[in-house]
C-alpha cells in the first residue's frame, strides 16, 4: 500500500521528463496498491518498465520519501522506525554484537590486564552474522562486505583457538602417559616424585 502512494506521489516529479522517459504512474500505482497483491505480482508489474524508468521510479520515490520525512518530529520518526520487525531485529544484532565489549572489559577487569576471551569471538561472531542478515535486507553492498569479512575473521580465530587447545590436550596426555611410564619403570618415591612432575629428592649418606 505505501509502495503505491509513493509511486503515485512521484507524478509531478516526472511531468518534464522527455516522452521515452515518461512512466504510467497511474497503472503502475493501481495495480501495485492493491493489498492481496503478492511480491511476484509486484515484480511483475514493474518488469513493464525500462532500466531507465526504474531507476528514475526509485530516484522518485526516495526524493519523496526523504521530503516526506521532514514534517515528521523526531519522535515521530523513531516511533514509526519501532514499528519495523527488521530495526527490531538490527537493534538485537547490534546489541549482541557490543556485548562482546562488555564480556571483554569484565574478563581484563578480573585479570588485572588486557585479556581477550573465547566469549568475545562467540559473541562476535553472532552478533555478526545477525548484521550481514540485517545488511541483506537493506541490500547495503558496503555494510554486506564489512560484516561477511568480520565473520570470516571470526570463525577463523575460533579455529585457531580450538587448534591450539585440542594440541595443548594432546601435549598434556603425553605427558601423563609419560609420567606414568616413569612411575612404573622407577617404583618406590623416585617414581612417585617423577608421576608429579618434580625430581625425585636426594638422599643423604
């Protein structure tokens, strides 16, 4: 409905406009305002239109929509802004995405030093992914390329840290298997002190 008030706003915007160039606004805004008309209808009323008529529709509109907004108040705007699922659901992106900072600041403050945890990348890499959607929906090429190279990044530290974890185990189960070898080759408090990770202690004459 609003698309074919838009469309049928943009007339005066479109009268000087040469012959080839002109548009049928008033087909276009009928069919198009049609409530139980669904996206592939839409999509296909406006395959009737040239390249050159579709980008002067949407150079159109978006004048009008940006003069439109000038006679709404600021709470006004923010209000109608709300009433959008997809702002709600970028507000939820970025909220996740700047929890992250909090995570971060909590973890430095208990260790008394700047420390990066592994629930920064998690809360990075959600909060990420629900801003590429987001950057989707609005069809944003600089905000699409931004977040899907933050997400890259992230998943590829989280696979750094696992790869270093999973080769820590490792290096810790070598060595149990090593201080049990030595426990049970040596026996008595030599073999014990060795199981610990400490030199057997020394005897005196």
């Amino acid at each position: 409905m609003l698309a074919g008030v838009v469309i049928g706003a943009a007339c005066p915007f479109v009268a000087a406009q040469p012959a080839d160039m002109s548009i049928d606004y008033e087909r276009i805004r009928a069919r198009v305002a049609q409530e139980n008309l669904s996206e592939t209808e839409v999509a296909r009323v406006l395959e009737t239109l040239s390249p050159e008529q579709v980008v002067r529709l949407i150079e159109d509109s978006e004048r009008i929509k940006s003069r439109a907004k000038t006679r709404l108040t600021l709470a006004e705007r923010f209000g109608r802004t709300l009433l959008n699922p997809w702002v709600a659901f970028g507000f939820l992106a970025q909220f996740a995405f700047m929890m992250r900072f909090v995570v971060q600041l909590i973890a430095s403050e208990r260790k008394k030093r700047s420390y990066v945890p592994v629930a920064f990348w998690y809360l990075s890499l959600v909060g990420g992914v629900m801003l590429f959607v987001y950057a989707l929906r609005l069809r944003d090429p600089v905000f699409v390329l931004g977040q899907g190279l933050g997400c890259f990044i992230y998943v590829r530290n989280l696979v750094l840290i696992y790869r270093r974890k999973g080769a820590y185990l490792e290096l810790q189960a070598a060595r149990r298997r090593r201080n049990l070898q030595r426990e049970r080759g040596g026996g008595g408090e030599g073999g014990a002190s060795a199981s610990l990770g400490c030199p057997p202690p020394k005897t005196t004459e």
